[in-house]
C-alpha cells in the first residue's frame, strides 16, 4: 500500500467547498436554512424542533 501525497491547499480548500455546498444541500431538502454568511442554521417552521446540539446561541 502506497502512501498518497498529503493535499494541497487548493485541493483541501476545493474539497470543503463541495462538502458544505452537499451539507447546504441536504439541509435544505430536509427543511432547513443555511445562512452561508454567518453559517448559522436554523428551522424554517419551528426552531424549538431542533436538537440541542443544533440550536444557535440565543435560539430556543
């Protein structure tokens, strides 16, 4: 087994690109929404629905 060249920082950076935009993505579909300029996420019907975990400083 070979071991691979670590990525650059244009490809880590390419990589969590298309990882936020499929986690964007999935949430949306589930009834989320993502505010990408301050990465907040949030319910769009009822917040208080959220787990803990997921909830924002203030929310809930």
């Amino acid at each position: 087994m070979s071991e691979r060249d670590p990525l650059s920082r244009h490809e880590l950076d390419c990589l969590a690109d298309l990882l936020f935009d499929r986690f964007a993505q999935r949430l949306r579909q589930s009834g989320f929404r993502l505010n990408e300029e301050n990465i907040v996420i949030e319910r769009v019907d009822i917040i208080n629905t959220l787990p803990v975990s997921l909830r924002g400083a203030g929310h809930g």
